[in-house]
C-alpha cells in the first residue's frame, strides 16, 4: 500500500466540506513528480511513479482517499465573499509523513465541486508548474509553504485569455487546508457549534499547547499570528510577493499558501506590484505588513465568541491583541535582517543599520545586493547601490558583524530565486511540450545558497528588453 490515509478533517468536521469525486482525466501523463517530497511523506517511490498519473490527475481515487471539497468564505482585495469554497480542489485525504507529521494531500485543477461558481474546476499547466516552482524554491529559501508532489496533464486542453491550454492538476502537500477563511465560513453563518469544533481541530492538529491554555481560542489566535508574523518576514527578506493575500489565502498553519500571481521582486521598491488584478497595489510588496495585520483582524473577529462570553470584553482582548501585532512584526523583521547582514547578537540601532542599507539600494536588485555583501565583510568590494550612502554605511556595518560573517552572509542570502524571465521562459516552453528548461530551472532554485559558478546565469536579474513584469491570476 502506498498510501496511509487517515482523514480526520473528513472524520472530525462534518458539514464543513462536500465529499465528491474529482473529474476523470481522459489522458493523464506525469509531467513532474516531486521525489524529494514523496521521500519525506515515506511513499513508497516506485510504486509511486507508476501510480502517479492516475493518482494525481483524478483519474484513479487510491484506497482510503476520501475526496472532499472545503468549505470556506474570504475577504478577496477588501470585499467579503461568504463562500468560496474548494472550486476546483479536492482533499484526498491526510497521511504522516517520516517525522509524524500530519500533511494533506489535496488536487488543484481536479473539476467543478458545488464550489465552482462560474468558474471550470480546471487549472492550466503554466500556473501550476509555476506553484511548483516557487513552492519548491520557498523550501529551499527555509520559508514555510505547502509542497507540490506532483503536476499531471490531463490530456484535455481549456481556454483561458491567452487561449486554448493544456491542463493539469496539481498535487499539493499542506500542514493543512485550514484558512482564515474557513473561520470567517462558519462565523458569517452564525454556525458557533461548527466554529468552534473547528477551532478545537486546529488547536489539536496545529498548536495542541494551546488546549493547555486559560482561553484556547487566545491562545490560537497568539500563536497563528506569531507564525505569520514570522512567515511575512521572511517573504520580505527574499523580495517575494504573493500577490493575493486574500483571508482566503491565509493558513492557520503558518505555510505559504496559493501561489498565483506571485513573483519575487528585483529592483528594490516597496510599491512593487506584478499581478494585473491588483490595481490599487493593495498587495504590493510594501503592503504585506499591514495586509496580515488586516487578515489577522478578521481572524480576530471570526472568533470574538470564545475570546470571552462578555462580547466588549471579547472585543477589548482581541483589540489588545491586534495592536501587538504590528511590534511583533517588527521584531520579526529585525530578526530576518540580522541574519541577512550577519550581525552578531542583537542590538537596538540594528534596525536602523538594516532600514540605512534599503535606503542605499533603492531600485537595486534586492537579491544580488545583499548577496554581494559576503564580498565586502573586508574590503568596499563588489556592493551594489548608493556609492556615497554605502561608504557611509560599510563602517558602520563591519562593526556589527559577527565573526564567521562572510559563511553567514552566504548562508542566509541566496544567490538564485526563480527570476521571472526564466520562470516565463520554463512555463512556456513546458507548455509547448519542452519540460527541459523547468527542470534545469527547478534543480537551480532548489539549491539556492550555493555556488554560482558555471550556472550564472540563474542568477542574473532580467535583462533591460523583459520589460515591466505582470501576472496573472492561475485561473
Ligand atoms: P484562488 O484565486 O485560486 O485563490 O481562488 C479563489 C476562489 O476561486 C476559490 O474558491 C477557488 O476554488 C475558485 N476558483 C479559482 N479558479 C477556479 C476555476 N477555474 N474553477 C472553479 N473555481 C475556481
Ligand atoms: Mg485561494
């Protein structure tokens, strides 16, 4: 057997999803499988390459999978929808992974659930080498994300504005599929019995301490928003951007979730903005801060009822508790760049010296910037940025930093991301039938801290023709 499910959202939570079968593909063929991942989950890898096509493109439910659609609702760039729902995903089911880990394994891509709305239930390849993609890179980056396992065409081919695609599906391995908007479902309807078993799940699945505390739900709520906090800067630290920080697209668990028009940032500029929906820049890379504290407040609000029976008491706890979130934040981020300047210990003026080097690279390609500080622990070699701003700088920066700096420096700032030139240049030729420069690029961003000799080219920013660049939704 290869699989060991155990279901227990499906066991635990009824009337909290629909259970469906996902769409049966005509002709699946595995385009990539994530043997890596499938490794750590303690499959079984050959019986998993010969099962994968069926497996991860619907056509063949394996045993003990039990196919559910999610239910949940979400703030999508500022407005509430009540139900969104999984419209075109389905949870397989759970398995434990080799540390005993409780993970999901869910299809994206898989057909139209009663969640569909207008939309097909379907995903096109491009999007979903592209979850791949970054996905792997954010592990690699030690960023919390859910996993892709696997991505299979499934021999149909759907229209979407750049015109008839091939599609595919998706394999997802995730903590879990537990969003805030999976509170804010059952808090719209006015569902407290249903709210409130899913909160127990996601304090038992994800922050069992919590279970101990005086008031579970607060201390739920302490612990999601420390690990988003935490979450958050790291993304900033890369330059990543998700590009739909919707309540929908925000786990309990504190993995990044959904990757759609995301895209990591070069020049350095905190209005910067890829995805051709977000007109307002409301995600912008800048923005991210606030926009968890905005999604964390409606958390908040989704479980005021277990904060405290007194609803203004209720409210003044949950106020307190937002009002923290912005320091937390803070020091998070200081964290994060302590590490990618090397410092040694921590001290007060260290977020000025970190907030003194973005105003020296300004418009500079964030990842070669701090990249190329592992050159300069001795010598004024090789920055790139504000010449006169660094030479200021540099001095004041040697003085703080630790003694195996320039080990450190290399360690916590990479040299390859998934530059978007090349991640465009991957998804199009893959959809063309040409797999080799995805796998090239992928084996790149899997080792992102490493040497750059003889693969430069992974590293370089696009070149002055790409232009301004834009995404789109996976949809
Ligand atoms: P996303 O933008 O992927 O986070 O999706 C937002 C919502 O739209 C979720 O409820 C999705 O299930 C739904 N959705 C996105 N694309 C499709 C599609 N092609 N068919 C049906 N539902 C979709
Ligand atoms: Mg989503």
């Amino acid at each position: 057997m290869t699989f060991s499910f155990d279901n227990s959202y499906a066991r635990d939570l009824p009337g909290s999803y629909l259970r469906l079968e996902p769409a049966v593909a005509p002709a699946p063929q595995l385009r990539a499988l994530n043997l890596f991942l499938a490794k750590d989950l303690g499959l079984d890898l050959d019986v998993l390459r010969e099962g994968a096509a069926g497996w991860f493109s619907g056509a063949v439910v394996p045993d003990g999978a039990d196919p559910i659609a999610l239910a949940y609702a979400g703030h999508q760039f500022g407005g509430f929808s009540p139900q969104l729902g999984d419209g075109r995903a389905h949870l397989l089911g759970e398995v434990l992974d080799r540390s005993g880990a409780r993970r999901d394994i869910q299809l994206k891509g898989s057909g139209r659930t009663p969640f569909s709305r207008g939309g097909d239930g379907k995903a096109a390849l491009g999007p979903m080498l592209r979850e791949y993609l970054i996905s792997e890179s954010m592990a690699a980056l030690g960023i919390p994300t859910t996993r892709a396992l696997a991505v299979v065409t499934t021999g149909e081919h759907i229209l979407r504005d750049q015109g008839l695609l091939p599609a595919a599906v998706l394999a997802r391995v995730a903590a879990s599929h537990i969003r805030v908007g999976t509170f804010q479902f059952f808090a719209a309807r006015g569902e407290t019995d249903k709210l409130r078993a899913l909160m127990d799940y996601t304090i038992a699945r994800h922050y069992p301490q919590a279970a101990q505390a005086e008031t579970p739900a607060l201390a739920l709520f302490d612990a999601v928003a420390a690990r988003q906090a935490r979450l958050i800067a790291q993304w900033m630290g890369v330059g990543f951007i998700h590009g739909v920080m919707n309540t929908d697209n925000m786990a309990l668990s504190g993995e990044t979730i959904d990757y759609g028009p995301c895209a990591f940032m070069e020049g350095y500029d905190p209005a910067t903005v890829f995805s051709s929906i977000d007109r307002q820049g409301r995600y912008a890379y800048g923005n991210q801060p606030l926009i968890l504290g905005w999604n964390l407040a409606r958390l908040a609000e989704a479980l005021l009822p277990f904060f405290d029976a007194d609803p203004d008491r209720a409210v003044d706890l949950a106020n307190a508790r937002l009002e923290a979130i912005a320091p937390a934040y803070q020091a998070a981020w200081v964290e994060v760049m302590r590490a990618k300047l090397g410092l040694a210990g921590a001290q007060a003026e260290d977020a000025t010296l970190a907030e003194d080097f973005l105003k020296a690279i300004q418009g500079v390609d964030w990842t070669t910037a701090f990249r190329r500080l592992a050159g300069a622990v001795t010598v004024d070699a090789g920055v790139v940025g504000d010449a006169a701003a660094l030479r200021a700088w540099l001095p004041r920066w040697r003085a703080r930093l630790r003694p195996d700096a320039k080990t450190a420096l290399l360690a916590a700032n990479p040299a390859v991301i998934p530059r978007n030139h090349l991640v465009e240049a991957a998804l199009a030729a893959a959809t063309a039938g040409d797999m080799a420069p995805f796998e090239a690029l992928l084996a790149a961003v899997r080792d992102p801290f490493g040497d750059t000799t003889g693969r430069e080219g992974f590293s370089l920013p696009a070149p002055q023709g790409f232009g301004d660049y834009v995404t789109f939704c996976g949809t």
